[in-house]
C-alpha cells in the first residue's frame, strides 16, 4: 500500500473523524459498562442464595485456598506415553 502525503485539510479532517470514532466508541464502551454494572446488580443476589444452599461453591482463590496452587488434573500415570499433551515425540530429524 503506498500512502501518499496529506494536504492541511485533509489531515484537519482525519482528525476530526478519529476524534469522532473516539467519542462514539467511548459512548459504547460507557453504555457496555452500565449494562454489565446493572447485570451484576441483578444477579448478585441469585448468586449469593445459591452459595448458601450450597448449590455453587465458591470461586478458587477465595474460601481458604488463596495462595495455593491448583491441583492437577491428571498425573503422568494417568493416560499412555503416546496421549501426551504435548503431541506425539518427534521421531528423528526430517
């Protein structure tokens, strides 16, 4: 692609759109915010019943495992050589 120098006006217009493109995806990105912000109002309280009937546990890294390492969910023994996860060992130099 060859760009080709802007004239005064042009460039005045240029920004003129970027300064548009950036309000307008400003008011988005606000109206986004709000959305999730009233969402996580409403939901909330549905969560925290459900946390006390025991139906949800409560999220890793809160509830006393902070700081602890996950544990794994498989261990080498686990499955054969060749269902690694890594993918089949290479078999020499091609």
């Amino acid at each position: 692609m060859r760009l080709s120098r802007l004239t005064p006006d042009q460039a005045r217009a240029v920004g003129e759109q970027l300064a548009h493109a950036a309000a307008m995806l400003r008011r988005v990105v606000d109206a986004f915010r709000e959305v999730a912000r009233r969402l996580n109002e409403a939901i909330r309280p549905l969560v925290d019943y459900l946390r006390r009937c025991g139906v949800l546990e409560e999220p890793a890294g809160r509830a006393g495992r902070a700081g602890r390492r996950p544990r794994p969910t498989t261990r080498t023994g686990d499955r054969p050589a060749w269902a690694s996860p890594y993918g089949p060992a290479p078999t020499g130099h091609r």
